[in-house]
C-alpha cells in the first residue's frame, strides 16, 4: 500500500494496539474491582458481627463506603476506556474501508483509461510484426538426456522412434 491507504492502514493497526491496551486495561480494572468488591462484602459480614461496638463499626463503615465507591469509579473508567478504544477502531475501519473503494475505483478508471488511448489500428501493429523485421526472442536450444544441445552432440534434436 502506498500514499493514503498505508497511513489508513496504519491507522487501522493502531486503533486495533489501542484496543488491545484497552482490554488488557479493563481486565486488570476487573481483578482490582473484584477484590474491592470482595473486600466491601467482607467488612459488610464484620460490621453485622460487631452489632454492637461503636466505634470499630463506623471505621469499617466508613472503608465500606470508599469501598464500594471506587469500585464504581472503577466501572465507569472501564466503560468510558472501552468505548473509546471501540469508536476508535471503527473510525479507523470506516476509514480504510473508504479509502480502499476509492482507490478501487481510481484503478478502475485508470484500466478504463488506458484501454481507451489504444486505437484499434495500434492494437493489430502490436499483435503482428511487421514484413523484414527478425523477431526479438530467440527460442531457446533443446536438450537432450545427456545435457547437451544438438548442435553439441550432432544428432537431431528431436527424433521419432518407429
């Protein structure tokens, strides 16, 4: 690919890196949530058990509540990441796919083109030589078993058996 559709292409790749980075982003995101969320039912279990002391139980309610909390900034940040590694990645596959149909069709009307500036006259000029002119390939010497061309051995180069 050259010109556009490289640097498309190009785009393309990194918009699909950045998704990548992105999910293995949100799968640490989820082990980290998975543990606050682990943690939070755990502190809910002792501040059930503790009923009755005061002061141990507001300290453990006050860790549930920043628990709980960014487990929830942690979901949001995932959702936002993700969405915008997703939009990235279709912009960037809308965008090769455009280039690619345009470039489509640029060799179309090049093929177009080109077939056009041939003349019918030109067309039978190339197809047969012209009368006194040697043609310019020479065919290419025959071998026999030994590796050696006619002209080298002195026999035929092609033989009939009967």
């Amino acid at each position: 690919m050259t010109g556009i559709n490289s640097s498309c292409g190009a785009n393309l790749q990194m918009a699909m890196l950045s998704a990548k980075s992105a999910m293995m982003q949100a799968k640490t995101q989820t082990s980290v949530q998975n543990r606050l969320d682990g943690r939070a039912k755990v502190l809910e279990s002792e501040i059930n058990q503790d009923g009755g002391v005061e002061s141990t139980s507001e300290k453990k309610k006050e860790e549930l509540a920043r628990t709980k909390k960014a487990s929830e900034e942690i979901t949001k940040s995932q959702a936002g990441m993700l969405e915008k590694a997703n939009q990235a990645v279709q912009d960037a596959a809308k965008a090769e796919k455009k280039d690619a149909e345009a470039a489509s069709a640029k060799n179309a009307q090049k093929a177009k083109d080109s077939k056009k500036e041939v003349s019918p006259a030109e067309e039978d000029s190339k197809e047969t030589p012209s009368a006194g002119k040697k043609a310019e390939s020479t065919p290419s010497p025959l071998y026999n078993r030994e590796g050696r061309t006619a002209e080298e051995s002195g026999k035929p180069a092609l033989s009939m058996r009967v």
